[in-house]
C-alpha cells in the first residue's frame, strides 16, 4: 500500500510500527524509509515518485511528503502563502508531515482537494497516523472496533460520510485543507488552509473554452510526467474520455487504456470505440457478478466505508494496469466543478437552509427516520442513538455559502465527492500511483470561478470536449446514447429514453421471469439481487442467516427478509439498500 505512517507521542513509536510499516510493503520493489526521533516516528512505502524527503540543515527540521517533490524552503508551514506554495509543487494531491526539533510534535499538511487519505487514530499514549488501515490492524498497531453510534447515520445517506468519522470507533480521516499540529500529550490543534477567495468571472462559453483548453492540456501533461509508464481507466463516460482528448496524439498511444465491465455493456464497448477513434487499443478487465462477491474481502481491507460491492471489484483492473504501468489516471470527477451535474432550475430556485436540507433528503436518502426505526434492534438503537441530525448540522454550517444553491453544492463537494476520491485513490493505491488531472491546482482554481448557470446540463463541458477533440466528442455518451455534439434537448430526451428502456426491461423481467438483460452499466446489481446465483447466496449469508452477528446484533430480520422479498417481486426496488446493507453487514461480521 503505498502511504504513510507516522507516530507521534509521549514515547518511542510501538513496537508493532515495524511490522505494520512491512505489512504496507506489498511491492518488493516498492521503497521503504523509516525515521525516529525522539517521540516522532514517519515512515513512507511506496515507488520513488510518490515520496520524498526533504532536510532544513539550517534548523534541523525535517519534511516527509506523500505525493510529489516539494518546494520547501524550511520555512514553517503555517505561513499565509502555505496552501501556495504546498498545493503548486506537489502537483495538486499531497500529504506532508514535518517535524520541526525546536518544536513538540508532529505537522501534518494535507492538500486542499483531499485526494490524499490519511487516518488518525488516538492511542493511550500518542496519536498514530496512518494511510493503509488494514496494515496497522494486522500488526497489532490498533484494533478493529465497529463505531456503533455511526451506523445510523452511513444508512441515512446513500454516499455522503458527514464529518471525519468512519466506520471504525476511534479512527476518523486527517481534514483535507488543514494544517494539523499532533502533540505528544494528545492534544491537537486544526488550521484550515482553504483555497483562495475566488469570485464568478464573467465570460462567454467560448471565452470559457479558450481559457479552459490550455489548463486542461497542461494538467493532464504534468500528471503523466509524474510516472515513467502511465495507464488512463476509460469508462463509456466523457470525464475520462475528456481526459483522453486533452492528450497529444503521439502521447495516446503510449498511454495503456483499461476499462472493466461487462464486456457486453453499454459502458465497456464504448470505452473501447474511444479508444478505437483516437488510434489507441483498450484492454477490457472483465468482469461479472461472481467477481464484485470474489472481491469483498480485498475491499474490506482496502476500503474503511460500507460500499465494498460498488468498489472491490475495481482492484482486479488495477492489479492489472499494474503490470503495464506505475500510475493510473482516472477522470474523477468534475461533477460540481465543471459538468453541472446537480444544478437545475430547482435548485436554483431554493431560497432557505430548509429547502437544502429537503433536497439532500431527497437527493442522498438511503433510508429515512422511520426506516431506521424499523430497521435497527430497539436494543441496538437505544445503545447507539442516531448522530445524525447534529453531524448533519455542523456540515451544512461548514459549507454555507452566499446562496442555498451554493450551499449544497459545497455539501456534495465536501461531503460526497471529497470522501469517495478518497477512497478510490486509497483503492488505487494498493498497486500503483494515483494521477488525477481535474484536481491539479490551476485547473481547479479557474474552474471554480465559473458561474453556475454556463454549467447547467453539461454545456459548458461538451463545448470544451467538443474543442478538445471532435472525433472523440462524436462517440455516444453511455448516459444517453447520444454524442456531445447532439444538440442539448436531444440529448436530454436520449437520457430519458435510456432510463424508460430500463424500467421497460426490468417489468418484462419481474412479471415473466424471462427477457433481455439491459446492460447499460459496467455492473448491474439490481439484476444480480434478482436473479444471479452468488448474489442470492451472498445476501443470505450477510442478510438473512442467522450465524450473520450483523443479524443477531443489528438488524431486525423480518424487515430485511421483507425488503428482499419486495425487491424480488417487483413491489419496490430495494437495490441501493440491499446492497449497502450487504456490505456494512460484512463488515460487521468480520470485526
């Protein structure tokens, strides 16, 4: 796993540290380096270009940096010019720790898009912090405990993690944009180091794309200059594909192209006419039901959340890509920055904290209130009573912005997106180095001055892909089955027809038990809970065996042999809910 783990206390590091740093080191050619100084112990693994050291002979002080070779003058890093001079030379995606003698303690600066996970777990005496969980659980370093009083609030919301708590009692992720000082008796003092101030700019669409071309041309140069041999995971989508269109012609071709899917499926065979037209081969990485169940307890390692079945399956195209290359560059995501993907004329219509709240409600529900009382055991509701109302209030407070609309896209930004690139970097990470363009700095920065409303439905984004590479913007997108250069109302309508196919093919399915698979996903999961023969074992054995402790302890088993029972009938689709509560459910019985 390529990271880092520090310790920093009132003594020497334990003794497991060792151990835990070699349970890190899968790689045999990855490097190992391990410092101690007195109460301070930084360890790195990983390939040469994803650590760096950097000494201050003048002070003594000492910096280690996760991701890229650094700037550092041996200033302290707390000046106003810290997210600067961090976030320009570590190309965007970074954690540093430094360890100062004239100072007590360990500094840790994290960059400001949180591209880079690093948990913190408080020991008796010291804090630990560390990238790869699985290996400071397997050395004795920590343990694992379910945090109890958190599962309420992951089954709320079906993807945002509000806060820095996760799954695990006691362990909870270093904030992205800080700058954290651990002190050796415990304490720990939190600066956010925000990006700078950024206003609207006014501009036209193709002043836009003039200005955007040249940025996105140089992020996706700087990333693949970061490794010696660089590979693109191509989905049927156009953040990747946009990817592939800011690259020189002869710079393609010596890019190794993956996708992973069912080789039937929309997503999958449309990667591989991208690549087609832009005169590159693609590997397709198949994958079917068995392997996203193959794979469950390789995410539960890799992956401290509860959407191991979302995620695992992805280690097996990164196993791969790591054969042919050192970095594996994904298009995630420009969702909010760019694309516009949550803004409509309703949300910019809200006028009141109340209406972001119904939206999110609306928008990221799992399960309401009423549900979880349902759900959960009365025993295991009164010993672990629901956080989420509070937690949800101190988020929406940390991201309030000028405007309603402002503030729930800051809400997604922070606690949605941020927290899956996370893990999908962590994911990643296991095998070879993450390179992600869309969070280099100058591309950020100036996508954040773009006003919402030359984003909404993707306009702006398909003009830019449009100017990038027409041939490629030509290629239907998986979502609608329409290229970029449709007009916007016809591509608006090829969404609606996609998803009116699919509800049309699922009812044919559920009153005949017969009919063609839609396979416009790399996955499909609700077909799989339906009908597939690892997936009906793989629910019973999480959800309804009674040798399950997430059963006996957690759930009640008549709700979820009912909702199973619904989804199987066609009387409501459960799919999102089967499918997280499998996953938390394995994580669970595994602790």
């Amino acid at each position: 796993m390529i990271g880092l783990l520090a310790w920093c206390g009132r003594g020497e590091a334990p003794a497991a540290f060792g151990a835990a740093v070699r349970a890190m080191r899968e790689d045999a050619a990855w490097t190992v380096t391990d410092d101690a100084r007195p109460g301070v112990r930084v360890a790195t693994v990983g390939p040469p270009v994803s650590a760096s050291r950097i000494d201050d002979p003048a002070s003594g002080a000492r910096l280690r940096i996760d991701g890229a070779a650094c700037r550092w003058d041996g200033r302290p890093l707390d000046g106003a010019d810290a997210f600067r001079v961090a976030s320009e030379s570590c190309a965007g995606h970074f954690v540093a720790v430094l360890h100062r003698p004239d100072r007590d303690g360990l500094e840790v600066v994290t960059d400001p898009w949180g591209t880079r996970v690093l948990y913190q777990v408080r020991a008796d005496d010291g804090w630990l912090l560390v990238s790869d969980l699985d290996a400071a659980f397997a050395a004795g370093l920590c343990r694992r405990r379910m945090d109890a009083g958190y599962v309420s609030t992951l089954l709320r919301f079906n993807k945002c993690r509000l806060g820095d708590r996760t799954l695990l009692d006691g362990v909870e992720v270093v904030p992205p944009g800080s700058l954290v000082r651990y002190r050796p008796d415990g304490r720990r003092d939190v600066r956010p180091l925000p990006p700078p101030g950024i206003e609207p700019e006014m501009r036209d669409e193709a002043e836009w794309v003039d200005r955007l071309v040249p940025l996105v041309r140089a992020a996706v140069a700087r990333s693949l200059a970061r490794v010696p041999r660089a590979a693109l995971a191509l989905s049927g989508g156009l953040d990747s594909r946009l990817l592939l269109a800011a690259m020189e012609p002869g710079r393609r071709r010596e890019v190794a192209l993956f996708s992973a899917g069912n080789p039937r499926s929309q997503e999958v065979t449309l990667a591989v006419e991208t690549a087609r037209v832009a005169g590159c081969d693609c590997e397709v990485v198949p994958l079917g039901p068995a392997d996203f169940i193959r794979n469950e307890a390789l995410s539960r390692r890799r992956n401290e959340e509860f959407d191991i079945f979302v995620q695992g399956a992805a280690g097996a195209m990164h196993r791969r890509a790591a054969e042919r290359a050192d970095g594996l560059m994904t298009g995630w995501d420009v969702d909010v920055e760019l694309r516009g993907t949550y803004t409509s004329p309703a949300t910019a219509a809200m006028t009141s904290p109340d209406d972001v709240r119904a939206l999110i409600a609306k928008k990221w529900g799992l399960c309401s209130p009423d549900d979880l009382a349902a759900l959960l055991r009365p025993e295991f509701l009164a010993a672990a009573p629901d956080p989420t109302p509070g937690l949800l209030d101190e988020c929406l407070r940390a991201a309030a912005a000028p405007t309603p609309e402002g503030t729930y896209l800051r809400f997604i930004q922070s606690f949605e997106k941020r927290r899956l690139l996370m893990l999908r970097a962590r994911m990643i990470r296991g095998h070879l180095e993450t390179l992600l363009p869309f969070y280099d700095p100058p591309l950020q920065l100036a996508m954040r001055s773009i006003p919402e409303d030359r984003k909404r439905g993707n306009r702006l984004f398909r003009a830019l892909l449009m100017r990038l590479d027409p041939a490629l913007a030509a290629v239907p997108y998986q979502r609608t089955m329409r290229p970029a250069t449709a007009p916007l109302a016809e591509w608006e309508a090829g969404a609606r027809e996609e998803a009116e196919k699919e509800r049309t093919l699922r009812a044919a399915w559920l009153g005949h038990r017969t009919g063609v698979s839609y396979e416009r996903h790399f996955s499909n999961f609700d077909e799989w809970l339906l009908a597939d023969p690892d997936w009906d074992a793989a629910a019973g054995r999480l959800l309804l065996d009674a040798d399950s402790a997430f059963v006996r302890e957690v759930v009640r088993p008549d709700v979820v042999r009912s909702w199973v029972a619904e989804h199987r009938s066609g009387a409501r689709n459960h799919m999102s809910r089967l499918v997280y509560l499998m996953s938390l459910a394995s994580y669970w019985n595994a602790a």
